[in-house]
C-alpha cells in the first residue's frame, strides 16, 4: 500500500466517474492512495488462476470526498479501519491474470482493464515472493517481503494505527467480520461496479515496510512498470491476507454524481 502522485493517479482516471481520493499530509500536500497485490486464487467460479491488481481508492466523480488526513504509514489502512458498511471504492486501471476465461469475463461484464500476463506468487513461513510479467514477458514488478513480523513489530503497528484512527475507530474495526468494496468498472469500456464483501481473516498481518527486509523492483521495460514510476509507488505497508474469501455481486450500472437526481 503506498502514497501515489495526486496528478498521476488523476490521469489514470480521466474519462472515469471516479476520481482518486484525496490524502492530506501534514504540510497540506495533496496525495492518493493505492496499492498493488498478488493474489493466488485455488478456487473460484471461474477455476484456480493468479492475479495482479493496481488499485486506486477512488470517489464518484463531482461529489465531496471523505477528508482523509495522513498521520503516518498506519493512515494508509483506512480502507480498512474506516469502511463501514458501505465501504470504499477501488478502480483499478490494470489487472494481470494468468488464465484467459476469468480475463474475459472481468472486460466483458464488468468493465475492469484486465489483460493476460505472467504472475508468480510464493509463500513460505518466512518470505513472501510474487513478479508480474507481461504476455511478451516484460517485467512489471517484482516483490520481496517477510511474511510475518516479530511481536514488538506488531505492537509497534497497532500504536501507529491508535495515533492514525483513535480507539473508537479501533475498536469498530475490531469487531467487523466483513470487509466490503465497491469495484469500479471503467466507463471507457464498460459502466458497471461489482460489490466485494470479503471476510475478515483473524490471521491477516499488516506491517510496515522496511527496506532492510522489503525488496522492490519496478520494470521500466513495460507500459504499466514506467506507470508506477509516474505514481511514484513506494510502499509504506505490507498486507498478508493467508485465506481470501469474499462475495462478488453485480454488475451494477454506475451513476455518475453530475447526472443524479
């Protein structure tokens, strides 16, 4: 999870209904939000396949956003902390997937920019490794991350997170059992959000990163490599997420805040 350039991250939602969220840090500076993931699906409707999303928190386009103020890295968990019941938005400008059906399907009936290409993902006790690759097998990123922290490390987190959000906030968070996610398909291809409520996995971890145990590598080879260099993508955060389950509902036809009654 990182910081993006506010500009950037603008661009990649031009023609959108949605526009990224705005992070305010404390010398007033306007930021976004996103993250990048890989994710190993064993079983879904659409058979076992690997994914890597760029996601970008958005909000409908014209309408005011939630004010979002950056304390430090623990702010960028607000997703999660702050979602409530009707939760967030994410747009996501491109997504990877290694099998052709449930690439189909995610243009076709969702409007999400996805595209076939090359995911690895391995997870051990100790280090997490995934790369994503092109079709013509650019490399767009490749990752190196602990999987799990000490305690002290834990217990350093969850005092960031007390000083970003407060103990109400906290303790809501604390008690949800779901997490959910407005999907936001792309009005350039299709006008359409799905809704994502996942479950909340007890044995999630979420850390900061540190670069003397953090890895990154960013293709400047690939189109969408030199589009997280634009972003400035530098992760603040780690999430591992061992057991992903959630519900996706939809398509849902999008409205444009402008255009509603």
């Amino acid at each position: 999870v990182s910081l993006l350039d506010h500009t950037a991250a603008c661009r990649l939602c031009d023609g959108e209904n949605y526009e990224p969220l705005p992070i305010v840090l404390r010398d007033g500076t306007l930021r976004a939000a996103g993250f990048t993931a890989a994710v190993d699906y064993h079983r879904t409707d659409a058979g076992p396949y690997r994914e890597w999303i760029l996601g970008i928190w958005v909000g409908l386009r014209g309408e005011q956003a939630p004010l979002l103020h950056y304390a430090n890295a623990a702010s960028l968990a607000f997703a999660s902390v702050l979602a409530g019941d009707k939760g967030f938005t994410l747009y996501s400008p491109k997504m990877l997937l290694t099998e052709d059906f449930p690439t189909d399907v995610g243009v076709v009936h969702y409007g999400i920019p996805k595209e076939r290409g090359e995911v690895l993902y391995q997870r051990s006790e100790i280090e997490t490794h995934f790369a994503a690759t092109t079709s013509d097998g650019r490399l767009l990123m490749r990752v190196s991350v602990p999987t799990r922290r000490g305690l002290m490390t834990r217990l350093a987190m969850g005092f960031s997170l007390l000083r970003a959000f407060g103990f109400r906030a906290l303790l809501r968070a604390a008690r949800q059992k779901d997490l959910p996610t407005i999907l936001a398909g792309s009005a350039k291809l299709l006008a359409r959000n799905a809704r994502v409520v996942a479950k909340v996995d007890p044995h999630t971890q979420i850390f900061a990163w540190d670069p003397r145990d953090c890895r990154l590598e960013i293709g400047s080879d690939s189109e969408w490599g030199r589009v997280l260099q634009e972003l400035r993508f530098a992760p603040s955060l780690v999430c591992h997420i061992p057991n992903l389950s959630f519900s996706f509902s939809g398509p849902i036809e999008q409205v444009n805040a402008r255009g509603a009654g």
